[in-house]
C-alpha cells in the first residue's frame, strides 16, 4: 500500500486521474479510496471517482463477457459454458456462489475475489448481465460508501502533524 501511496503522490497534479485509473485495476480497486482520503484529497470527490474507476471496468467486463457467451453458443451451442474454473480464486467465487448467490458473491467480492473476477464469474453461471449490473453497482457503491466512511473516521482519528 505504501507503494501505491507513493505512486499517486507522484502525480500531484494528476492525483485525482491516478485514482480514477487505479481504481479500475483488479485488487487495487478497494484500496485507492482510503489512500486518497487519507492523502488529504476531497474526500466526496474521492469516492465518485473510485466508484466510477471501479464500476466502469467491471461493466466492460459484463458487457464483454455478454459478448463472448453470446459468440460462443453461436459457434458451438452444446459448449458455450462447460469450462469449470480451476484457480484457488475461481473456487472461492463458487463456493461464495454455491452458499449465497448472487447477492452474496457482489457483496463479499471486493474482499473475496475481487469485483471484475466475480462479475465475470456471475456472468459464466448463467445469470442475467442485468442483474449482475445490478448487483455489482449495489455493491460497488456499498463498498465506496463503507471505505469513505470508514477513511473519514480514521483521518479524524490521526494526530495531525505526525
């Protein structure tokens, strides 16, 4: 995280866009808001940013992934979706899948998997891209809204000065 820290500071004058394009990058997703807040940047613009970095990406994912299924059963209808994930990742988004569906793996996602992996995971089960929009955005702006917070009191908390 440090390095993250780092990296946006670099952009001083940039620092809002280097928070918008990290916030689209799987796993980085999470950490940019607190990181922002706590850098002193405004915090509301903060977290539009974040969500926007976040939510756009995992829509292409949505979007793409809409695509490719639709590709694939044209080309072989009897395959389209066979493929089973292997990695310890993909097994934890079924397994999140298996116990609480779909509004469980969007919620728990950013701490589990990831949202642009879940989202795509969502959408090799078969589930409408509607409601995975749907629950993707809930749990995006859920999880902004959480961070931001969460930032805020935390900033609060900090001596200044140190």
């Amino acid at each position: 995280m440090e390095e993250l820290r780092v990296f946006i500071e670099s952009f001083e004058a940039g620092a809002y866009i280097s928070l918008f394009l990290l916030a689209a990058v799987p796993w980085i997703e999470v950490g940019v808001i607190p990181i922002g807040i706590l850098m002193g940047l405004n915090p509301v613009s903060v977290a539009v940013l974040g969500f926007l970095g976040n939510w756009i990406t995992v829509i292409l994912v949505i979007l793409l992934f809409d695509r490719w299924n639709q590709w694939r059963k044209r080309r072989k209808p009897s395959r389209a979706g066979e493929a089973e994930a292997t990695s310890k990742r993909k097994q934890r988004a079924r397994r999140l899948w298996e116990r609480f569906g779909l509004p469980g793996l969007a919620l728990l996602s950013p701490l589990a998997t990831g949202t642009h992996l879940a989202a795509a995971v969502a959408m090799a089960f078969r589930t409408s891209k509607g409601k995975v929009t749907l629950w993707m955005t809930v749990s995006i702006f859920l999880w902004t809204t959480l961070l931001a917070v969460g930032s805020l009191r935390l900033e609060w908390a900090i001596p200044q000065g140190t």
